[in-house]
C-alpha cells in the first residue's frame, strides 16, 4: 500500500471517529438534558444539536473521502507515468561516448603532428 493510500485511510479513519465521538456525546447530551429539563428548553436545544448533526452529515464525510480517493488516483496515475531510466544503460552510454571521444582526441593529436611536420617542411 503506497504512503499517500495509508494516508487517506487514516483521514477517512479519524473523520469516522470524529463523527462517531460527536454522535455519541450528542446522544448523552440528550439523555441528560431529558432527565433535568422542562420541555420547552429540551426541544430548543435538541433542535440546536439536529443543527449540528446536520452539518457534521455522513454524506458530506462520504462526499469528501471520494474526493480524496479522486486525487489519490490522479496521483497515483501521474506517479505511474514517471519513466525512470535505466542507470546501467546510461552508464553505458556514458562509455560509448568517452571511447568515441577518445578516438576523436587521438586523431585531432595525429593531425596537429601532420601539421607541425608540413610546417616544418612546407616544400618537402
């Protein structure tokens, strides 16, 4: 499983634990509020806590993690079609091109001797 995979489940991990955490306080807060509260408050401040369930909605949580799943494969997709070379073939190259250009210096030395020697004795 590649690091930014794990990631994202760890996201999704702790958003549901998140949730869950809020759910279950919201619940107590309810029963506590039924034991000690007259019927007027109770409602008003359960219509506030449906406030707050509402926009803490699973959908939302859904909606967000396929976003991210989304971006994880585009990604991944575009980590995919990174084509790293071969390090022995480059290498190879590498000496190929250091014989041809040790090649290329051997004949330009000949050259500057030929040179030097029809300098020397332009007539001869």
């Amino acid at each position: 499983m590649k690091v930014e995979q794990v990631a994202t489940w760890i996201g999704l991990v702790a958003t549901i634990s998140g949730a869950a955490i809020g759910y279950g306080t919201l619940t107590e807060k309810v029963a506590t509020l039924e034991n000690s509260t007259n019927a007027t408050q109770l409602e008003s401040r359960l219509t506030k806590l449906e406030t707050r369930i509402e926009d803490n909605d699973v959908k939302t949580i859904g909606t967000e993690i396929q976003q991210l799943r989304g971006e994880n494969e585009k990604l991944s997709e575009r980590f995919s079609r990174i084509h790293v070379p071969s390090t022995e073939q480059i290498k190879s190259d590498i000496r190929i091109l250091q014989r041809e250009v040790d090649q290329i210096q051997k004949r330009l030395e000949s050259l500057d001797q030929e040179l030097e020697k029809v300098g020397q004795n332009p007539l001869g």
